[in-house]
C-alpha cells in the first residue's frame, strides 16, 4: 500500500474503517451485504467471505517484501483495505524439533509456535485482529466474545489497544490465569454459569439484543479466516511449500478447516509446492465429538457434556465441527482423542524437546500425534507440523499437581553437593 | 553464511561449538581467553568480550535480509560462528503505543514487547540463547542459572531444547507461574531459603564446584552481551535511527547497561541515525539501590533488603548497578523507584493502552516513566521506549486482588440486560 492512491485509500479507512468482502452462504450459496451477521438467513448455514476471483493476487517476493504480520496474506482476508487496528499480529516461529520427530518416529517435526503470538499468546489473536477491523468497517464500536478462555484474552487486549468497548462472556469455572489474561485490560467481564456451550447460546441472545460485534458469533464469517494465516504462514515458512501432515487441536472445528483452507488456496494460486498436508485433528477423551464424526463416518455432530480438563477446546457441540471432519476425510488425514493423563504428558514431552510451554490444547495436539504415530496413520517417512495454540502459563494448574516437587535448601554448598550426588 | 567455507565452519561448529570471543576485564582491562569465568583474576572486575575492531561489519541492507533473530546482529555478538543451539530467539514486536503515550504526556510512546519473546516470555531468552552457544563452545554439558524467575524459564527452556542438562536456583517463594513455567521442562530445579542474593552466594560457590556453566555468573562475560539485541532491534524496527529515551526496569543493572552499549556501538558503526538516547531506570521502590545511586551520584551500590512484589527485579546488590547508574548519568538519564500499588497500576495501564500484558516489572517500568514524565524528566517532545521485559502471566498472583470481581450470571438474556443497564 505504497502508490498515493493507496495511502489515499488507508487514510479514507482510518477514518470510516476498511471495506469489508461480501458474505456467501457455505451451504446454499445465497449471498450477503457486509453486515454482522451469524448465520445465513434462508438456510442458518454458516457464511464465508467472498473474494473476487480476478482480483491481483501477489508473488512470493511481494509477499516477502511486506510487512511481517497476518496482512501480508491480505488478497485471503476480507478485509479489502488496509487494516486499522492490530496491524502487526502475525508470523510467529515455526521451530524444527528434531528430537520431538524421534519420540514420535516421523522424520521431521516442526512447531508453530502461537504460544508466543503477540499480544495475547494464542492463536486468537489472528482470528481476532481480522474480526476488529470488521467491527471498525461496520462502525461498530462493541466488540465482544463468548470464549473458553484464549479468545476471551485476545478480544479483550485488542479491543482495549483499539479503543472498543468489550463485553467477554466465559464459562464461570475458568483458569485463573486465563481470567487474569482476559481482567488486565478493563473489559466488561461476565462468568457464565454452565459449559461453554450455554455461553454461546446466551451470546447468540446477546448479540441480536444489544447490536455488538460477538466476534465468534455475528462476525464470524469474517473472524475465522484469520485462522487460514497460520497455514499461510507454515508453507512461506517451509520455503513456499507444504508439509506432509499437519496437527491441530479441534474446539468448534473452525481452525483445522480454515488451515485446509488456508494451505489450498496458497496451492491454488501457485505459491506453494507439494501436495496438499493430510490433516489431523486432536481433541480430548473428554469432549471429541468431532474425532467421533470422524471415526463414525457420518455426517452430524451428536453433541457430547465435555469434561476434561482441556478447557480452552471444550465445546461439546462444536459449530464447524462436520466442516473440519469433511477436511480431515477429504485430505487423508486423521483425528484422535487423548485422556487427560495424556495430555499432560504431552505438554511435558513438547516441553522437554523443543522449549515451548504450550497450554492444555497443546498437549492434547502432541499426546494425539504419538498415538496416530504409534497407529502408523503418522508414517516415518512424514515432515509433521504441530499446531501449537496457546501458552502453557495460561493453564498452570493443569499440569502441576504432575510436576515434581522441587527440594527447598538453606544455601550451604554442601546440601547441592548431596543433590548432585543423589541426582548420579 | 552462505559460502562454502562459511558453510564448512558451520559444520565444523556443529560439531565442536562455536568458536568465542576473548574477554577482558571492564575495570583493569586484562585479557583472558575463552572461558567460564566469573571476573577479572587480577582485580575481580567484570568481563566484557572483546570484538575485532577490523572486523568488517554489515550494512542496512546486509543485516535486513538476515533470518529476523538476535544473531542478524552478530557481528556485536560473541559467538565467532554460526550459532549451534536457540538460532531463532529475537526480533519481539516494537508497537506504537497512542494512547499511552497521551497518558504519560510524551509526544510518542513505543512498547519493545519480548513478553511474547520465543520461547520463554521474557528478555532473557536473548542472554541465555548467547550464554548457551558460549557454554557449547567451553564444550560445557551442564549450565544452570541463579533467578528470580525469568532467567529460570529461559534457562530451562533452552537448555531442554539443545539437550544440555540443567541445575536451576531460585529463591525458595516465587511465583507459581515462574515455578511452573521452569519445572515443565524436566530441569534440576532447586528452591533456596533467602533472598536471591542468597541464592547468587550459593551459585558462585556451585560454579566453582561442580564446573558448570551458570549463564549469569561464569558464563556472564558472554551472556550480558545478549542484551544489547534489544537496543539493535529497537534501532532498525525504528527505521535505523535511535529514539530520545528509553526506559528500561533494573535488577542487577546490566540490561539498562547492555542497551546503552548496543544504541552506542550501532552509532559508532553508522547504522544508526540520531543521538545517543537518554536511559532511564525503574526500580520497585522496596527494592531500588541503583535509583539510590543514581540519586546519591556516588560510585558504589549499597545493598539493600528487597521487599518489593515486584519479585524478578528484587536484587538488594546488583552486579552491574553501578554500571548502569553510569550509563543513565553519561546519557542525561534519570532513575525512579514507585510502590507496588502503583506498579499494579502500571500493569493495568499498559494492559489498557496497548493490549499487551506485563508482568511486575513492566509495571513498576511503566509507573516510573509515568512519575519521571510529571517530574518534567521525560518531555512532550520526548519519542520514548518502553522495554517490556517479561509476561503478565506469570505473576498473576501480583494483579489478582487489584482486579474487580466478574459477575457471574446463570445464562439468562435478562441478566446480561441488567448488567448492561449497570454500567451506563
């Protein structure tokens, strides 16, 4: 956005906020004006934005020229002008994990790392920076969530660096950090007595009556193609090409198919090589509905109670659960659940052999992989990468009761002496 | 490195470590080769690597299309070689802050944020990745740290990922996020009775003892080094050029020293355009010998007994305090101390303005620019640097009670009305 006319065109947006794409329905087609809406009116199918097919998409060096953030992949987001706020969420480091490759027995392994996302340490972060600009293009000016935890954190940091109010709505029970991570900025902050899924359905109420922007909800034709960002962003990563699977935790089931989505239209337009990634999805024991569908082969969702103590993906009834199960049929992927004893261990093990403290999710992602590795849908001749989406300090309480209790000394030479010796 | 004989000494590195910097005393200036070595053996000075001045140095344009991590700068780095292990620790987001800047009265305010550095949340990621290649290049096995909590995280994650063993030592009542956040990686963990003077005591003696490489004491002379990235970063994410000010928390006193050194020596190469900036120091006021320094304008810190929340910067005898006092006197510098309540105040200030979350030490760093700005020390005209140095989630425990209470509500549409109604 360098000529006069586009500097001319980013000032018009600053002021009155960017043009946004159309909607279409996913399942009828019917279109869409830009508008805050939830569901398609003639069928309650979920809505996409619509993006001009002749329009002018970039080279890999023009993408390479820009700046480092979601919006270099902007010709795949709906926001039609240059973005106002939260310009510089984005391209975070994907890591090779070498020795993690060995524990799961692939040849190569690799970590996105959105434990470490600017501002709010999630992959959220990229759904909502596009959901606020479509707010600020639609001259709204409350913003808001129904959240497990992760988007409640994202919603309420870049509303306040935006200057939007916010009204966050969460399950009452939460995390004390992710409370703490969502408090810090001075959002309205309301605890929802029930499962994530009765916070959605009051925010569902929510929005019609007050007329806010519930980025999950009335935005979220909008809000989840920030998710394709991060399969953008994997294949430039990788050299402009794909990997041979990827694994991503499942909540409602928007991530892993817009990261399909994301790693198809990067094919299709010519800048990445390979074939597209067989997709794998995680999810645990104790809500997997979606690993259900999947192993069932059907076509419904049978919504499930969740109970596990991976809250962050706990939505029992997960609104794009059937699209994200068609993505992992339709790639060769594959999907597996994990008991919470699992995936506490799978944080440890990513932990232990890459340096990334990743939140419960993230256990889930690594304690799935090892065992559809250990199921050989994970071959030895795969490049993996595992989606890592939030951070472990968000969810401390998972894993400590498993932590060993580190010895207390009164700072004598001779007490370490003893430990260094014991420790032999 | 992309020729072949480049190429060769990278593989040669690989193998046997990189090879290092010399060091020489800061004080006396007695040279003494490579190795783990806490200070001068002459004078008990500190060390500093020395650099070839005929080094060629890059230009703009070389060090723009390096990889975006510290070792673009590795010229003013003293790892001789490629780096062997923590390739990709640097280059944190540096974010205009507006509305922050309208609060403290300057006439623009940037937040240099590394609590979303990779991996650990904190600055010192950038000393332990240099402290780690230095511990490869001794041909060290075991590193370990002494730490207030950050350093623990880093130390742990970093060593877990290059599988390097790890000896940690903190003080016996940290955080439990920092607690957690260290132990997730499977290190030697060990608690220390005291205050972290105490558990720097017992560390000097470890070293000795055991012939470890402890990052912060005989690997220090390497380590510190880490730091000025911050000061290069903020440099060219400026567009190559300093600021007016920066402002930076201080516990032993050497990232304000290091950040000093790094604006001054991309100066002195002509990479950076402007004035060297003037430093400024915070420190909790339960724990603020170097504002004490500064404000006395004598030569030696005297040491005094931390009780402060504010827990990662409560060192009560900083080792490099008097250097930093010198480097915020030379520069037309200033120093302030504030109160744990108005470090909590400033963590929710930064939250509020900038969407990012830090922890205790971006608060008291944060407050004591609000109180240097009031004291007409920091100007309107002032472009000043925050460094944001660590997460907000890991000392949860510091904002909780500051925090007003979210309501809980039992799903109805009707109570969210009245909630709303409330707040008008």
């Amino acid at each position: 956005m360098s000529s006069p006319v586009a500097a001319a065109c980013t000032a018009v947006a600053k002021r009155s906020g960017p043009r946004l794409a159309s909607l279409s329905c996913r399942l009828c087609g019917a279109p869409s004006d830009p508008s805050p809406v939830a569901v398609c009116e003639h069928c309650l199918g979920p809505l996409e934005p619509v993006y001009d097919p002749a329009r002018r998409l970039p080279t890999r060096a023009e993408i390479e020229a820009r700046p480092r953030s979601i919006w270099r992949y902007r010709e795949w987001l709906p926001i039609l002008d240059a973005p106002v706020v939260s310009e510089d969420t984005g391209f975070t480091p994907l890591l090779d994990a070498p020795a993690l490759a060995r524990a799961l027995g692939v040849r190569r392994a690799l970590v996105k790392n959105d434990a470490v996302s600017h501002p709010s340490c999630s992959f959220k972060d990229r759904v909502v920076a596009v959901a606020l600009n479509a707010a600020v293009g639609l001259g709204l000016d409350t913003v808001g969530c129904a959240s497990t935890g992760n988007l409640a954190n994202s919603v309420a940091a870049q509303a306040a660096r935006a200057g939007l109010a916010a009204w966050i709505f969460v399950p009452e029970d939460l995390e004390v950090g992710k409370i703490v991570g969502t408090a810090i900025y001075g959002p309205r902050l309301v605890r929802v007595k029930g499962t994530y899924d009765d916070v959605n359905r009051l925010c569902a109420q929510v929005a019609d009556r007050f007329g806010w922007g519930l980025v999950n909800l009335n935005l979220r034709g909008y809000y989840g193609e920030g998710s394709k960002t991060m399969a953008h962003e994997i294949g430039e990563q990788l050299g402009w090409r794909t990997p041979d699977a990827v694994i991503a935790p499942m909540a409602g089931g928007s991530l892993l198919t817009k990261l399909d989505k994301g790693f198809r239209e990067l094919r299709t337009a010519g800048l990445l090589d390979g074939a597209a990634p067989r997709m794998y999805g995680a999810q645990a024991a104790g809500c997997a509905p979606i690993v259900n569908l999947v192993a069932s082969g059907g076509e419904k969702i049978e919504p499930v109670q969740p109970r596990t103590i991976a809250r962050s993906i706990a939505i029992g009834n997960p609104a794009d659960g059937r699209f994200a199960a068609k993505a992992i049929r339709t790639s060769g992927g594959g999907a597996a659940a994990v008991t919470d004893e699992e995936l506490v261990a799978g944080i440890r093990l990513l932990a232990e052999t890459t340096g990334v403290f990743g939140e419960t999710a993230a256990g889930v992602t690594v304690a799935a992989a090892l065992k559809l590795a250990r199921e050989g849908q994970l071959r030895p001749t795969d490049e993996l990468v595992l989606c890592i989406t939030g951070n472990g300090l968000k969810t401390v309480e998972a894993v400590l009761p498993a932590l060993p209790e580190a010895p207390v000394v009164a700072g004598k030479l001779r007490e370490v002496a003893a430990l260094v010796e014991a420790s032999r």
